[in-house]
C-alpha cells in the first residue's frame, strides 16, 4: 500500500493547516496587540518597524506589517526563489490581520468589549489601550512575549509563516555565508536599535532585546516541543553485550562507531543510540551493571526522522 496521502488526505490535512494558522494567529495578536505594542516593546522583526509607523505616521500595526512584508517576500522570489509558500502568505496576512482586528478599540467597536475604559491608560500624557497599567510592564513585557512566542512556534507548526525577518535573515546568509543564527542576530539587534533611538526612549532596548529572548524560547519551545527525544554515545570495551540489551531490552537500534582515544591513541568503539527519555534511566542502570567504566554522553534530540520515531520536522515550503 502507497504511504503517500491520497487527494482526499492531502486536502482534509491542507484544511487543519489553514484553520490552525487562524486559531495560531489569535495568540500571536493578542501578544502584540494587548500587551507589547502599547509599550512599543516589539522584540525585533517586522513588529518592531511597524511601532515606527505607528509612532511617525499614525499606520495601524497589522497593515504596517503587511506594508513591510510586501516588498521582503517580493526580495524572496526574486533572490532566493520561492522558499515561502503559498501558507508562508497567508500565514503573514492573517497574524497581521488579525494583530489589528484584536486591539481594544477594535474589540469595542466590534461590540466583543464593553467598556474600554478598563483597557486605557496614560503614558507620558499619551493615551494607549493596554490589557495591564504601566507601572506593569514588566508583567507585560513577559505576558506578551510568550504569547507572541506560542503563537509564532504553532503558525510553524502548521507550515505557516509570518514572513519578516526570516527573509532578509535567508539573504544575509545567502550573499555572506553567515550563519542562520548571526543573521538573526544583526536584523533583530538593528530593529530593537533603531526602534528604541527613533523612538527617543532607551529603555526599549532593553525591553526588546528581553521580550526576543522570552519569545524565542517560547517559540522554538511551542514548534518542537520538549525535546522528549535523547541521543546516547556510549564509550565501553563492552560494545557487544551493550549493544544486545539494547536491542533485546529497550527495542532500539543502534549505530557503532569507530573512535580512537585522544589520550593513549588507542582504537574506542562507540555506541551511538536514539532513544525515548523514560528509557535512559533504564539504559544508565543496564549499561553500568555491564561495564561500570563505561563513558556515557546524554544529549537532546529535537528531530528524529525513520522507524520508531515521528518526525517533528517543520518544512514551511507547500508540498504534497
């Protein structure tokens, strides 16, 4: 039997994906909308140059994103070609749609909110319409960026995307040869930078330089998950014996390598093994009873792709 979707599959699964990026999207805009962008704590990205907008030109958040995101995805398919699909769009017209239908004043008009007088405060005699006060910001500040997080990591894991940075970041690596992360990096650090000088207010820099670490976390925590997987390299002179319990006793296999001792030079054998989290503990006493001396490195696994384990990996291209 093929292990392909059928059409009928592929349809149902394209269906869960789109209606996923809205009930995504709903966290993403409620983290900027009702916490950070009040504050103009944005951390980085396409957010944090809309606050500008916002502040110089009166632009509504969710369409400056939109405004800025036009010409980076118009870079995409001319520079890189079409690594953004077509959920990539539409993942970055409803989380910025949706920024803007979930403001306060919105929410009011919309008559989903009564009283908006619950919702606004003053900040240095401006007048913003915020979930919490300003002498909370700090709680604000974290509120907002893990629902900002959440809500990015679950467009990803629905083969979303909110396009932004993950553009020029992609062209940086690719004209540079720097890495992913570097790139990140220096979009983010000239954001934050330039958000907080135009805006004539330093504290922003450290706001949003707090707010990218929070949802970075969140975000890669909410796409990947706990990372439930672990991977064991396992050093002994007893590889046989540690490799049949193994087999026998975990039903798990196992890849042995070829190592040389970088203290006596002498030839190793190392065990390499991918296995569930509960079973390490079980691996540990196994292995110890077998060779008390054995060498043992524990590491996280995010990924696994083959048989026994479910790939968790994010592909934001469409594909069939």
């Amino acid at each position: 039997m093929s292990k392909h979707l059928s059409p009928k599959q592929h349809f149902r699964k394209e269906i869960v994906n789109y209606i996923g990026i809205i009930f995504a999207a709903l966290f993403f805009a409620a983290g900027y909308s009702w916490f950070l962008l009040p504050y103009n704590m944005a951390p980085g990205g396409v957010g944090g140059i809309s606050q500008i907008l916002n502040h110089f030109f009166g632009i509504p958040n969710g369409i400056g994103m939109i405004l800025i995101n036009i010409p980076l995805f118009v870079l995409s398919f001319t520079f890189i070609g079409k690594s953004f699909g077509s959920k990539s769009l539409y993942g970055m017209f409803v989380s910025a749609t949706m920024t803007d239908l979930m403001s306060f004043p919105m929410l009011n008009k919309l008559g989903l909110i009564s009283n908006l007088a619950h919702f606004t405060h003053e900040v240095n005699g401006v007048k913003i319409y915020a979930m919490l006060p300003p002498e909370e910001m700090f709680l604000s500040a974290i509120a907002g960026s893990v629902l900002l997080g959440f809500g990015l990591g679950m467009i990803f894991r629905f083969r979303g995307s909110t396009g932004g940075t993950d553009i020029p970041v992609a062209l940086i690596k690719q004209k540079t040869n720097l890495s992913i992360g570097t790139g990140y990096y220096i979009v983010e650090s000239g954001i934050i930078l330039a958000v907080a000088v135009l805006l004539k207010d330093p504290r922003l820099l450290i706001w949003g330089y707090i707010n990218l670490f929070i949802t970075s976390k969140v975000t890669d925590l909410a796409a990947d998950g706990l990372p439930y997987i672990k991977g064991v390299y396992i050093i002994s002179d007893e590889v046989d014996e540690i490799r049949g319990v193994i087999f026998d006793k975990l039903q798990r296999g196992v890849t042995l390598l070829k190592g040389m001792s970088g203290f006596n030079q002498r030839d190793i054998n190392v065990i390499f093994c991918v296995l569930n989290r509960r079973q390490v503990p079980l691996l540990t006493d196994m292995v110890k009873e077998i060779d008390p001396d054995a060498f043992m490195v524990l590491t996280d696994v995010y990924d696994v792709m083959g048989y026994g384990f479910k790939s968790r990996n994010l592909d934001l291209k469409d594909g069939k």
